[in-house]
C-alpha cells in the first residue's frame, strides 16, 4: 500500500516513520493509483500514530489490533 502526503500535512510524526515501523493510521482516506491501493493522509481529518518501531514479522500482533 502506497501512502501519501502533501504539502503541510508533512509532520515530524511522518517525516520519522521507517520501514519496519508499525503505525496505526486513522481517517485516512483509501484510493487507487495505477491499480494499486493508496491511502491519502490529510492534515485535516488524518492522525498517525507509531505503535512500535523496528516491528518483525515473527512478533506478535499488539492487543489492540488482533
């Protein structure tokens, strides 16, 4: 999944986000480009939290995602 942010909507909290990091995204909202799924951050109606950071795929789901 693309994710996308323009202009102002640029924050620090975004800016830091590193592969591996796991993130919970809310109001953003969900689109297509080129057939592929894009989620649109806006300053507006979009908050982003990092959950952890440097997550593996053999971790365990945090409670308040499963």
């Amino acid at each position: 999944i693309e994710v996308v942010v323009f202009g102002w909507g640029v924050t620090e909290t975004f800016a830091d986000i590193t592969v591996g990091d796991r993130v919970l995204l809310t109001g953003a909202e969900l689109g297509w480009r080129a057939g592929l799924p894009q989620l649109r951050i806006s300053p507006r109606n979009s908050r982003i939290e990092v959950r952890s950071r440097d997550w593996q795929p053999i971790d365990e789901l945090p409670d308040s995602i499963q």
